[in-house]
C-alpha cells in the first residue's frame, strides 16, 4: 500500500518478532488503533476503518491483528474497487455523477478515526455516527452501537443520526467517560454523554450552539468541559445541494472570534469566553488549576491552511504542505480572561500525556512533530515535550516515514510517574509498510528500545487506546 498513491491495506493476523531491540519486559496489554486501510479519494482521511489490535504478553510472541469495520460504505468499496471515483459520497470527494447523486446525501460513514473500551466494549468511533461495536479478541464487527439506548436521538434526523464523537475524555478519578456529539439542524446542539464505569451510558444535556461550527475534540477537567469553538463553519446549504462534500463546505471566517465553552459537569449554566481565532484538531490535556482552567492544544493558524494540506494524499511528502501546528497553553480565569502562549516552536500534531494525567496536572506532551521543513503532513518524528522548561526531547526517523499519534504506556500503572514506554506506528510511505516502535518515555531521542515490523500495512492509523492486561 504506497500512501501516496492511496491503495488497499490486507487484513493482517500474525506473530511479530523485533527487528531490533527486543520488547520491554512487564509490557503486557492490547494496542488498538483506528484509522484508513484504504484510500477512497485523494483527500487524506477518506478511507475505510481498519482497526488493529497488536497484543504484547510476557513470554509470548507479540501479535498484531487488523480488521475492516463491515460498514455499508466497505461493502460498497468492494463492489466497487476497480471502479472510477469513490462508490458513496466521502467526506472530502463527492460520488460520480454530478449533484443530483450527492444531493441531500450525508457523507458515508467510514467508522475510521479512534477507538474506546466502555466496560471491556471495543467501539469503533467516527464523529458523525454512532460508534461501531468490535469483538476485542478478534475485531470482528458486531453492528452499531447506541449504548444501550444511551445515545438519545436528536429529534431532527431521527435515530439513524445519533453522532457520538471519536475523542471521548476519561476520568480515572472517578471511573467516568464523557463525550458529546454535534448536531447540525434548525437548531444546532452539542449532545453531551457520560458513560460510568460499570454502569449506562446516559444523555446529560443538550447546549445550543449559534453556529455549525466544526468540533472536532474536547477537553476535560474535574470540574468542566472545555470546548473551543473556532471560527470553522459548515456551509449546509452547499454540502445539502450537491455542490460540495462537507470538508470543502468547512468556511473559515477569520474575522470571528474562537469562543471557549466552558461547561460545568456537575451541572448548571455554562460559560462562553471570547477570544482570537484559531484552528485546531487536537487538545492534549486539560486541568483546574485554583479556580483557573488550564489547557493545551496544537493550534493553526486557520482552517484554510489546514484544509489545504489535507486535500491530496499527494502532499504527504510535499514541503510546501507542512501545517504548522504548534503546542499552546490557555488559561481562563473566572472573570473571562484567557492567557495564552506558545510551549513550542517545533511542529507538532497527535499530542497525548499520560493518560492517568487525564483531568489532572501534566507536565509532560507527546506528539508527532517535525524536525526540518522538508517534510509535508507526514510528520516524522517522535517527541516529547516537557511544559515546564520548554525542552523537547525527539527522535526523527528521517524522510519518507510517517509517525502516528504516540500513546503512553506506564511501567507501574500503580504509580504515577513518567516512568514508561511510547507506542507508536510508522509508515514507510513509499514502500506502505508499517513497524511498531517502543521507546523509552523518557529517553526519546536515545531512539527506539524496540522495532517490530508488521508483515502488511496497518493504513494511516490515526487515534488508539491501550489497554493494560488484567494482573
């Protein structure tokens, strides 16, 4: 699969043996990661879901498994995989046949983005459906999911059309999962969830929004939500007419405000603070810090930059094409004042901290970056960052590798400390094939502790979850 042609990624089932290093001793748990096994267009992130499990188990060989989710858009492209153009209208390209046959048409769902456990239940995530439901031992696709009846309907497009987003926040404090989804209709909402730790999944309120703004993430604290609405808005009436796919229908209006939703999860009125505009995909944490809420983010300069990059799989390795993307610290106090600066200057994407850090104080942010400007969208470097004294400690694999979102593994899960591993996918983007890669949390830039190349492409993974063995 040469990522810059676009192409099929096989499902794959096999041992994995290091090609160097060996796999840290005590690793013990599942990697599952989401993302494009195939290409349907030239945009990017236009592809089926292929999700992978890759099992690390003390005294056995590692095993990696990956599975397309069997929804009706990869049945489609396999019906239609020697055909012209993609078989259902994608996110980012319409359908042939001109805007009679795109026409009042959503966007296929392709189930393609992240993954989450609720209660040992693996869930496929893509931010305009509902999730996608896997067996976690052998991925196969068991159906959509509404939780149990958890996902409350809009009331607009009726239960077919229950969103629930691909960047669900977890509180290990008190066993919570919250996430929402984005209702564009007459009246736009955010459709707020939480999911309890052995419990339902319920519907805790519902926030009118004044525009279709895109959101694509959020952040979590003890005490908030923390949503940034940026100037990104969708043009329904070009995405409802034909005339445009929804990611061409996304309008950057520099001129306004991001406003910064503040919702209290215990309940009661929320909060909206303007600020300057900017774009971003991802948070990185979030924390209250006093009666200040603090977060970090990767932003952009605009959505237009953004959009730009993203359109052909072509500009992966165009130097031109590099979104400058860096990590940001804000900081809204309870009279409205936001402060904001930069952490960083290096070029950053996919950020993460520990995820026991989730809603706490975190020092530490890792992410995909990039080193050189001779790089384009595939970031090829791994890095962390330390938010206290600016340092960044990196490791780049050089041109032509695209590094994915690197998650933290803790040595002791009982022990909150930076002590631990780094997971992350690698694609050689010509030859399309792909190593998992183990380092050293804190030692990136002493390179990889351990390399294990997967005998097929994994595709263009973007988000994953670990899932720690039971003792």
């Amino acid at each position: 699969m040469d990522l810059r042609r676009g192409g099929w990624a096989r499902e794959v089932d096999a041992e994995l043996h290091p090609s160097q290093g060996s796999v840290p001793d005590g690793l013990a748990g599942t990697l599952y990661r989401n993302g494009a096994g195939n290409h349907l267009s030239d945009y990017v992130i236009d592809g089926d879901g292929l999700v992978s499990a890759v099992t690390f188990a003390p005294g056995r060989p590692v095993r990696v498994r990956s599975r397309y989710v069997r929804t009706p858009s990869y049945q489609a492209s396999l019906d239609a995989r020697d055909g012209e153009g993609p078989p259902l209208r994608l996110g980012g390209a319409n359908a042939p046949g001109g805007r009679l046959r795109n026409m009042l048409r959503p966007p296929a769902v392709q189930a393609n983005t992240s993954v989450t456990m609720i209660d040992d239940r693996l869930l496929a995530l893509w931010e305009a459906d509902m999730p996608w439901e896997l067996d976690p031992a052998t991925l196969e696709t068991l159906g959509r999911c509404d939780l149990d009846g958890g996902l409350k309907p809009s009331g607009r497009f009726g239960a077919a059309y229950t969103p629930y987003s691909a960047h669900p926040c977890w509180d290990p404090a008190v066993g919570e999962l919250w996430n929402f989804g984005c209702v564009y209709a007459p009246r736009n909402q955010l459709e707020i969830y939480r999911s309890r730790r052995g419990g339902a999944t319920e519907h805790v309120r519902s926030i009118r929004i004044p525009r279709r703004f895109m959101v694509h993430d959020f952040a979590m604290t003890a005490t908030h939500l923390v949503f940034c609405l940026g100037p990104v808005i969708l043009d329904l009436a070009a995405m409802l007419s034909g005339r445009l796919p929804t990611f061409q229908s996304m309008r950057w209006h520099g001129d306004e405000p991001t406003r910064i939703l503040l919702v209290p999860r215990a309940g009661g009125p929320f909060r909206v603070v303007e600020t300057d505009p900017w774009f971003q995909w991802h948070f990185a944490g979030a924390y209250d810090d006093g009666p200040d809420i603090v977060f970090d983010l990767v932003r952009f300069r605009s959505w237009t930059v953004m959009h730009e990059a993203i359109s052909s799989i072509g500009h992966l390795t165009d130097p031109s094409c590099l979104p400058v993307g860096r990590l940001w610290r804000y900081r809204v106090g309870t009279s409205g004042k936001v402060e904001a600066h930069q952490l960083h200057s290096q070029p950053l994407e996919w950020p993460t901290i520990d995820p026991r850090l989730s809603t706490a104080g975190h020092r530490d942010v890792y992410g995909a970056a990039a080193t050189t400007a001779t790089t384009g969208i595939a970031f090829t470097a791994v890095a962390r960052y330390d938010t206290e004294t600016g340092v960044a400690d990196t490791y780049d694999h050089g041109p032509g590798r695209l590094v994915g979102e690197p998650l933290f593994v803790p040595r002791d899960r009982d022990e909150t400390s930076d002590e631990g591993w780094l997971i992350v996918y690698t694609n050689d983007i010509a030859a399309g094939t792909t190593d998992i890669v183990i380092f050293n949390a804190r030692a990136v830039a002493d390179g990889p502790v351990c390399t294990l190349p997967v005998p097929e492409s994994l595709g263009y993974s973007f988000h994953g979850q670990w899932a720690q063995a039971r003792p």
